[in-house]
C-alpha cells in the first residue's frame, strides 16, 4: 500500500493513484509504496488525485517491480511499453502517456513543443524539441520571477492565450535521464489562468554566443516554425490552424541564437519588456 492524500485533505492507504484530467481518467497501480507516492507527487501536479482502488479510468498504468533492484515492468491498458525501466525513465513514459492523452482531447486548441513562462501578465513561448534546451532557460527565467505554465507544451486557443499546463519540469542528470522537479521545489510560482502571448523565441544553443543574438519574424514564418514544432497534424486537425495564427498576430516572433541560459535569460527579460 501507498499513502496518498484522500479527497478531504488527509492521507490514507491506497494501491494506487487516481487522476482526473480534462478530457481522460488516469491511473497509476503498482507493487512499490515508495514509486507511487512518488507519481502521486510528480504526476499532473496540479491536479487532485484519489485512491484507485475501485475506479476504472481510460488510461491504466501499471508498475511491477522485477528482479533487478530499482527496476520495473511498465504496463498502459495491459500492454506492455516498457521492461526493466529505471523509476525516473518509467516516470517520463507516464507522463509521455497523459500528455498525448491531453493532445488527442484537445477541442479547438493548438499545441506547440515549447517551454512557456509569463512575465508581468504576458506570456514568452519558446519553441523546441525535445533536447533542445527548452527546460533548461525556463528553469533559469524562473529564477528571474517569471511564473511557470510547462517545460514541454503551449496549448494555444482562439483567441491567443497560452494556457498553463504545468507539469513537473524533467531536468536531464545523470547522463540523458531526466528526473523530475516541481516549480515549487524551485520557489517558482506557478500560473493559474491563461496569458496572451508577448513573445516567441525560436533558439538554438550556440556556445560561442554572448546572450541573445535573434532576428525579428513575420507572420508567416512565425506560424510555418510553430507547425514545425506541434504535434497535430493539420491534415487531421485543420481546426489548428486558427488559434497559431491568432497567437502570431498578437505576438512578436524572433529566431536566432542564444549563449548560456543566464545571460540568454536576462536579455530575453529585457527583450519583452520593450515590446508591445
């Protein structure tokens, strides 16, 4: 048994976690006390969860501990996804899990692979693939008292907000794994409400740049880099198309290089601060 919280606040055992999600169900059930908790704290974060036992959810993970210490059989609705995964990787897989979930429950909403944090009220997306780099210059914002929305997703509506979808931040150590961390552990705040986007920044790391080195874009190819970078495709969704373009028509949009994520990070502050 695990120990989670309960719907009154208090704690009491449980076999698993339960999480309601906008569109989905999510539950998570396994043989490691210590592994659900730790998906009880990572997983969708801002989001209550409940016991699993007895509720049947559209998403059905399931973990079991095998013979290696610290390894696990990974389950998704009684398929197998993963054997002898270490606890940090079986937690991306996880998350990986409820955000394609998430995409696919989408209802007239954009999704864009970017890093997104506010600054005084406006949003600054930045686009990127995985690797990129993208969680690291938000975890370096942050730090500058810019408010967390996600390290992985811009969920972009009709009107040109960015909607928070703040789920742990996954910081590569130990070599590629990634290893979750809230924003709070960061003494981040976390944002609540959607923002209109002010900026978005198309990076690519140079270790020989000094700070920011970025040409503004139109319109046009503003929206053509953030097709690039969303997981829908727009021959299935064509409905896409129109919140992309009513974030690029409110926004500016630059593409460049940048240097470390510190000195990146301050001119980017100052970047949005003189735009309109």
């Amino acid at each position: 048994m695990a120990v989670g919280r309960t719907e009154d606040g208090g704690f009491s055992e449980m076999q698993g976690v339960f999480i309601d999600a906008p569109g989905f169900s999510l539950s998570v059930t396994g043989d490691c006390p210590e592994t659900l908790e730790t998906v009880r704290r990572y997983l969708l974060p801002w989001l209550p969860r409940r016991s699993a036992q007895g509720r049947s959810a559209d998403v059905r993970v399931s973990l079991t501990r095998n013979a290696a210490p610290g390894r696990f059989e990974v389950r998704l609705n009684d398929r197998v996804i993963g054997e002898n995964e270490s606890l940090p990787y079986l937690l991306n897989l996880i998350q990986q899990s409820a955000d394609d979930c998430m995409i696919r429950n989408l209802d007239r909403q954009a999704v864009v692979h970017a890093g997104v944090v506010t600054y005084h009220g406006r949003a600054i997306v930045l686009p990127g693939s995985s690797g990129s780099g993208k969680t690291r210059m938000v975890q370096e914002l942050l730090g500058r008292g810019a408010e967390y929305s996600s390290d992985e997703y811009a969920i972009l509506d009709m009107r040109g907000n960015v909607h928070p979808y703040p789920r742990a931040l996954m910081i590569r150590k130990d070599g590629d794994e990634q290893h979750p961390l809230l924003a709070s552990e960061l003494n981040a705040r976390v944002r609540t409400q959607p923002a209109p986007v002010a900026l978005f920044l198309f990076l690519r790391y140079d270790a020989g740049a000094a700070g920011l080195d970025a040409v503004r874009l139109d319109r046009s190819d503003a929206l053509i880099r953030l097709l690039q970078n969303s997981p829908q495709i727009l021959e299935e969704n064509p409905a896409v198309l129109e919140p992309l373009k009513a974030a690029v028509s409110r926004a500016d949009s630059f593409a460049g290089v940048r240097g470390e994520s510190g000195s990146a990070a301050a001119e980017i502050l100052r970047l949005i601060e003189n735009v309109k």
